[in-house]
C-alpha cells in the first residue's frame, strides 16, 4: 500500500543480490548527497537556477516539518512501525554529508535512513539528478515533493523533502528471505511506505 499520489521511475533490469545492493545503496547515498560541503553545517550554493512562481513551484511544501527535532535517526520509526515492517536491531551509521543515519538489516530486509539537514538544498539537487528531464520530483508522499532513486526489482530509495532546506532518504532493499515476499513485490511501494511513516512522526516546522 503506498501513501499519497506517486509517479513511478522505470525499473532497471539488474536484480542485485543483498551484498551488492548494500554496496550499491552505499554508493547512492553519494549520489543523494549533492555538492558535499567541505564544513558539515555550512550552506552549499545551489546549482539548480530554476525561476518559478511560488504558486507552481514543484518543491513547494506548505507545513514543513522538523527533521531535525529527532536527533537520532533510529527514532525516526515507532517500535510499532518497526515491528510492523519486521524490522529489528538498529545499527548507527553516518552518511557522506556527516550525519548520522540508521539501518536495519534481517533476511528479509535492509532498510537505511538517512536524514539532511546540512546542506540546505532540501530536494532539489537530488531531484536535479534522479527527478524528471526539468530536474523536477516525480513522487509526492503525503503531499511532500519526492523522488525515486536505485530502483531495480529489489530495492529503491525514496527520498522526500520536508521544507526548502531539510530532506530524507529511505533506502529499502528486499532480503533474500523476502524477495518472494508479496508485501515486498514492489520496492518503491514499501520504501513509500515507510517515508510515510516517517513524516507521520516528525513535528511541524
């Protein structure tokens, strides 16, 4: 079950095996991260030049959220919602952009969230890179700008903006336990899934 409207990124035909696609979706946080600032904190100039009318603005968001309000990633997910997914263990990780993230990882799935509330582009160098041919989302969550990345038929990444300068990954990866999974069937779908979750528990900005 998805939340909110989505527009969907074609699939790949490579089907990675849970060791490849955790190398994969450590290389794609890369991607997603933008123009890395040398000073985690500082604001990095933006090289997305669109002029657009506030009103038709794609990344418009009208109730930002507090990403930053949850200090720790691994919170970012009730224990209901984590037992619900199947989703145990959390492992601290750090993304390239210096801050901290978190996994989850079983046979049946890997799952890895990774806020940014340092680089101050929210989504749009990310939808520059994986957005439609204007650099602009191609998903919306909850009625918040989104976009698909790394999507093959075991894993995609949603990443989803909550204001002009703060955004979140949702790295989801079928297990080799669940990639029969029916639940599991469309990875784009459960990755939605779960950045609804998320934005269900983040606080107005």
């Amino acid at each position: 079950m998805t939340s909110g409207s989505t527009k969907r990124t074609r699939r790949g035909d490579r089907v990675h095996t849970p060791r490849s696609a955790l190398v994969a979706a450590s290389g794609l946080l890369f991607l997603l991260a933008g123009c890395v600032s040398a000073t985690p904190g500082q604001p990095v100039p933006s090289s997305v030049g669109q002029t657009t009318s506030v009103q038709d603005d794609p990344f418009r968001i009208d109730k930002p959220k507090r990403l930053n309000a949850i200090s720790d990633p691994c919170q970012l997910l009730a224990p209901e919602q984590l037992s619900e997914l199947g989703a145990s263990s959390p492992a601290p990780g750090r993304t390239p952009w210096g801050q901290q993230s978190c996994r989850w990882n079983n046979d049946q799935l890997s799952l890895n969230i990774a806020p940014d509330t340092v680089q101050r582009q929210g989504l749009k160098y990310t939808a520059k890179i994986f957005g439609d041919e204007r650099g602009n989302p191609t998903a919306e969550i909850e009625g918040y700008p989104a976009v698909h990345a790394g999507v093959n038929d075991l894993a995609c990444t949603t990443a989803v903006g909550v204001s002009e300068t703060e955004m979140f990954n949702v790295q989801f990866t079928a297990g080799s336990e669940g990639r029969h999974n029916p639940a599991f069937s469309d990875p784009c779908a459960v990755a939605d899934r779960i950045a609804s979750m998320v934005l269900a528990n983040l606080p107005p900005g």
